[in-house]
C-alpha cells in the first residue's frame, strides 16, 4: 500500500468482515480491522476516527428515447440501513475545519509502522431477518440494480503549525448473502408438484412441473401431459419451453418490466411430440447452471427471486404453443428460484433440517402478475 493509506480489512486469520449469515444467524455483525500506514517521514496525530456502515438499494434504468435532458439514465439510491461508530480519537472531532490543535483524546502515530484499529458493528434480531441479501443485476446497458453494504472509515489528523487537519476516507463493499432456509429444505428434499391445467380461447392444457422450488444446477422436470386445440380450424404448429427471469426496477417513480431467458427447450425439440393429428404432448428439464459472481466476493446473488422496495424479480416456466393462426399463446406457470451454490445448499439441509418449512413466498408473484 501507499503512504499513509487506510484500509479496511478482516481481523487477522478471519476470511471476511461479515461475522454471521443471513437467514441462518439471528443476529450479524460486522467486524474487522482499519488499518492505517505512515510513512518514514510522517508522525500525524490522529484526531478522530469513525466507521460507517450504508446499506441501499441502487437502481439505473435508460430513460426513454423522448428524454429531453442530457442525462440518458434514471439512478436511484434507497437506503435502508445507517450506522456509524466512533473507533479513537476525539469523538467531538467530526468536522476538519473545527479540529483544535491539542486534545487529550488525540493519538500520537508513530511512523512508518501500521496501525490496526478493531472495529465491530452489531446487528440484532430486531433488524436482521428484514435485511436483503447482496445482490447484483444487469440487463444489457439499459437497466441495472443491486443492493450494496458499504462500509467507510474516516479519519481525520490534527492540525499543526502551518498545517491544516486532514481528511483521508476509504471504503469497502462487503458481501452479505443471504440464504432462506425452509424454501431451501423444502427444495432440495420434497417434491413440490405443480399441476397447470386449464382452457382458453384457443387450447385446452395439462401440464405438470416435478418442483416449484429450486436452485443452481438443480433441474426443474416439466410434463406436457396434453396440449390440444378447442377447435377444428386451430392448427397448433409446435411448442417451446422457457425458464424465464422477471424483474420490475423501479426508478424515479416509474416501473420498468424486463425479462430474460435463461434456459430453452425450442420449438422443433425431441422434447415435443405430436401425439395425433391435433394433441401434443412432450417432457424436459430445465437448469440453471451457472449463476452470476462478481469477481472479488465469493457470493453475490444475481438471479434469486426477491421482492424489495424498488426491486422485484420472479421467475417463471413459459410454455409457449405456437398457433397458425396467431403468433403464439404462453401459459406461465410461477417457480422460485435460489441463487446459492451446491456448497451452501447441502450444509443447509444438512444443520437446518429441523426447521419447519413456511408457506412459499408468493406475495412477488402476486404483485406484478
């Protein structure tokens, strides 16, 4: 590092500053060192020093083309947490230009050495089953969302002769993943059979899904019992299957719908049979294999269902029936989608068997269908 830098980092021979998971642990905390080297020549007296914690939601929407202003993009901040700690020095010390020359608070650094100041901020059961888990999303250049815990650190020297007080800041973006483990259990231990049948202007469908609930690499089962149009002048051509991504971002006050496709069976696939001149019928699966990582944390969801104040995503099976007459007819059948690794996954069921599976988060489906 350079001279006189400050850092955040984990305690010595701990692998991350987060202590706890949410959706495991009732209570989180954030815990680590703030690190500050002076260089041979320098011997600063440390007035203040104080950590802050800001966690938010960030959304960055394009605006649309008729836009009149020069900025292209609609961004939003929503915070949802904000705590700040005092770690040495003078407390009463928060403004620079304020700072008296001498206090009995102030310390003394010496040079070219590393200072390590502990830090730790503690969250309860009170805050912490409300807390989203970290997450990033993207939608090409036109949308994007995450929720960001970010940790700053502040610290301010003493003024001397000639010399003004010095501000120096740094800041660190800390992973939180966040698991649910009754959804998780119930995922990877029963079968959540959904039954899709039903009639519309054109066909009339009996379709079935093995699970409803599922994450990385784990297959999502679907059978086309039958498929079969209402009437005699309705010619169905084929079928698709798509395991499809929703997300709603909403930013300056206006919601955006995008959807993506995250896995295909297309039209023209082995999967589908025409079982006479007029019923189809088929089966398959449908994964998600890898999911998204930022590069310098271990986790950071990308696809998990969620629903949040500016940010909603869902996912869903589309079996789209492709008809002569018309483009095509999707019939969507909702499934929830969990964005952990197989690691995650197994240890969950493994010390968490015992809790008793809640009623499926469907309050998202709901909303935006």
């Amino acid at each position: 590092m350079g001279i006189q830098d400050l850092a955040i980092v984990p305690q010595e021979g701990k692998p991350s500053i987060v202590r706890g998971f949410l959706g495991l642990t009732p209570d989180i905390a954030f815990a680590g060192d703030i690190v500050y080297y002076t260089s041979k020549s320098s011997r600063p007296t440390l007035a203040s020093l104080f950590l802050s914690l800001n966690a938010y939601i960030l959304t960055n929407v394009q605006k649309d083309e008729s836009a009149d202003d020069d900025n292209p993009h609609h961004t939003q901040t929503t915070y949802f947490l904000k705590r700040q700690v005092f770690i040495a020095g003078d407390s009463s010390v928060t403004d620079p230009q304020s700072a008296p020359r001498k206090s009995s608070a102030y310390l003394e650094l010496s040079s070219s050495e590393c200072h390590r100041f502990p830090f730790s901020i503690e969250l309860g059961p009170d805050i912490v089953p409300s807390l989203p888990g970290s997450f990033t999303w993207d939608y090409s250049k036109n949308a994007s969302a995450s929720v960001v815990y970010e940790l700053t650190a502040t610290l301010i020297t003493a003024p001397k002769l000639l010399r003004s007080a010095k501000v120096i800041t740094t800041s660190e973006i800390v992973d939180v993943p966040k698991v649910d483990p009754p959804n998780v259990i119930k995922g990877e231990t029963t079968a959540t059979n959904i039954v899709h049948q039903g009639v519309n202007e054109f066909i009339q469908y009996n379709i079935h899904l093995d699970r409803s609930i599922f994450g990385l690499r784990q297959p999502v089962g679907f059978q086309i019992v039958d498929i079969s149009p209402r009437s005699n002048d309705i010619k169905i051509n084929g079928l698709s299957v798509k395991l499809v991504q929703h997300a709603v971002i909403k930013s300056a006050g206006i919601a955006h719908e995008f959807d993506t496709v995250l896995n295909e069976i297309p039209e023209g696939s082995s999967a589908f049979t025409q079982a006479s001149s007029v019923r189809w019928s088929g089966a398959g699966e449908l994964i998600v294999e890898k999911a998204h990582r930022r590069e310098k944390n271990i986790q950071i969801d990308a696809l998990s269902a969620m629903e949040l104040e500016t940010v909603i995503i869902w996912h869903s099976v589309a079996i789209e029936v492709h008809i002569k007459q018309h483009s095509s007819v999707c019939l969507e059948i909702p499934v929830w989608f969990m964005d952990i690794d197989d690691e995650t996954r197994k240890w969950v069921v493994k010390h968490c068997g015992g809790v008793k599976p809640e009623a499926l988060v469907g309050s998202a489906f709901r909303k935006v269908r």
